[in-house]
C-alpha cells in the first residue's frame, strides 16, 4: 500500500495523442460484440491504434472470462510501454474479483490513461489509493460512439485539450439549461474528486481502497436502484464517516431509480431522497449533473482537484501530462 497522503502530488498520466496505443480490456461483465465493434471504430476514427486484449470477448457466465484471465489481459496491457490508454469494456460485475491482483507496480513506473465507470469504480479508486494516479470516470469502451457529447468531452480530457482549468457544462442539453441545483454554498470550495457508482462505493467500505483521503468532493451515481436502496447506500456512506470527510458532494445521474411494484412501502421519488440527505448534511451540495448511466455524460478526472461554487464545478488543474 502507498503512501495515501492527501497533500501528495498526484500521479498523470500522458495526454493522448493521435497515433497512439490504446487498449479495451474487460475487467466484469462480457461486452456486446456489436457495441464493441462500434467503440472500436470511433477510438480508430479518432486517430488511435486499438488493440483488444486476447480475452475480452470471453464468457463465463456473468463474467468476461475466468478471474485468472481478465487479471491477465488488464496487467498485460499495464505492462506495455505502447500502450499509452486502457479503455474498459463494460460494466456489470468482477472488478472487485481481480482488482486486489493488478500490477500496481507496473502502471506507477508506466503512468496510463486509464477510462470507465460503473463497476469501474473499484478499479479507479484502487488505482487512486495504490499510485496516486488519476484516472477517468468515463464512458465504457461499449458506450462509445453514441454520443457525440460524450465523446467530446472525453477527448477533451484525456487529451488535454481542457487545459489547466476546465469548468463542467451544466447539462448535456443547451436547449434545456437550469437542471443543476446547489445547496448549503455560501463561499467556493476546493478538493479531490472520489466517487463513482454509488452501489460500488458502498462496496469500498472496510477494504484497503475505502475513502481515506481528508476533504475530498464527493461523487456519485447509480442506475436501476429503487428509492429505498438509493436511501441505504446514502445512509451507509454518512454512517461510514465518509460525509465528515468530505468538503462537498455532487449528485450526478439516476437512471431507472424507481419505485417498483414488490418494494415495500411507497417512498419519495430518488431525488427527493438523494436532496433531502445531502443537504443536511451542511456540506456544499451540487445535485443533478450530466454524469452518470445516461446517454450523455460527463469524463470525470479521478483525483483531480476542483473546485464547486454556485456556477457549478470547475478543474483547476490540468488532469493528463503535456509536454
């Protein structure tokens, strides 16, 4: 285990260029062949070589492959000083099964990109706790090529192309501006991003990846949880001190998060809960945020510092090394 100090300068890796390696590894769930075939081609059109590790297209059951082999493919791609990106497939389930065998090693002498999200979540925080390397909260190898938004605004930051500073569009749609909320802000507020898929953040609790940063800006979204679970894994973060420690939190998406017929008793709708708890918290709350399982979502740089006022989230400092 590293060194966790929070003052620490942390790890970047280099801005993606076009030319470069990148490769899909697939750490959970198997991926659709046509989604993936479809990511492919946008990473090849936007001017990188792809190369797909030798087991992505595997199964077992749930899985993409056996433990032994995603642990492989992925530290074999660590291993390798052509590839400058790792883009994951898919989400589902399984990070949690071979993150504590990566090859933490190899990516703090080789600094990568490193880009996904959902069951994703555990790998980043991992690599955040184990090399103090920033990583992107962004979409899946299978998600790209579907929104030009998306896709944008990944490139831009893994690219560098945002610079040094960088503030957070507001909403993936101009036509519908205003969905951004923010609470308990009276003066800006800076800190290191943590976050992700709420269910897998709660899953980070009491294992050598839990928060342990102080004063970080807390993030996080879920997808196909019923209000009463959104409510517990909330309640569970707050209960695990993580709130104490946190400088202010941001609510992103919650796709599907509705109350369905065998739940047990009616229940407020998911943001009214997500707001209710957040904001006793006395903490700066930014709720609503383009980032998430929707179509159009925001690449969050993991372990970046911002900074959150009333006009939304901004970077300030750049998240890749240029030269």
């Amino acid at each position: 285990m590293q060194n966790r100090d929070a003052e620490m300068e942390p790890l970047k890796a280099p801005a993606l260029r076009p030319g470069d390696t990148v490769a899909i590894v697939a750490p959970a769930g198997p991926p659709d062949h046509t989604s993936l075939n479809r990511g492919v081609r946008f990473l090849e059109n936007s001017g990188f070589r792809v190369i797909i590790a030798n087991h992505v297209i595997d199964r077992n059951g749930y899985l993409a492959g056996t433990d032994a082999d995603r642990t492989n493919d992925f530290n074999s791609m660590l291993k390798r000083q052509d590839v400058r990106a790792i883009f994951c497939a898919r989400g589902g389930y399984g990070s949690a099964r071979i993150v504590r065998d990566l090859d933490f090693a190899a990516l703090r002498k080789d600094p990568k990109i490193i880009v996904g999200f959902s069951d994703i979540t555990t790998i980043l925080a991992a690599v955040w706790a184990e090399c103090r390397l920033i990583t992107f909260h962004g979409p899946l190898a299978t998600s790209l090529g579907r929104s030009p938004w998306t896709d944008t605004h990944l490139l831009t930051q893994i690219s560098g192309q945002s610079g040094a500073t960088h503030p957070w569009p507001q909403t993936a749609d101009p036509s519908n501006p205003g969905r951004m909320q923010t609470f308990n802000m009276s003066q800006p507020v800076e800190g290191r991003l943590f976050g992700g898929c709420l269910s897998l953040l709660v899953t980070l609790t009491g294992t050598p990846w839990d928060l342990q940063d102080q004063s970080p800006i807390l993030f996080f979204e879920e997808i196909s949880e019923a209000p009463y679970r959104i409510d517990r894994m909330l309640t569970h973060l707050r209960n695990a001190q993580w709130f104490s420690k946190a400088r202010g939190l941001l609510s992103g998406q919650f796709i599907n998060c509705i109350q369905r017929p065998d739940d047990p008793e009616p229940t407020p709708a998911t943001n009214d809960i997500v707001r209710s708890i957040l904001t006793s918290q006395s903490l700066p709350v930014i709720t609503n945020l383009p980032f998430g399982h929707g179509p159009s979502a925001l690449t969050i740089p993991f372990g970046a510092l911002v900074q959150i006022d009333h006009s939304g989230v901004r970077q300030i400092e750049s998240v890749v090394a240029t030269l």
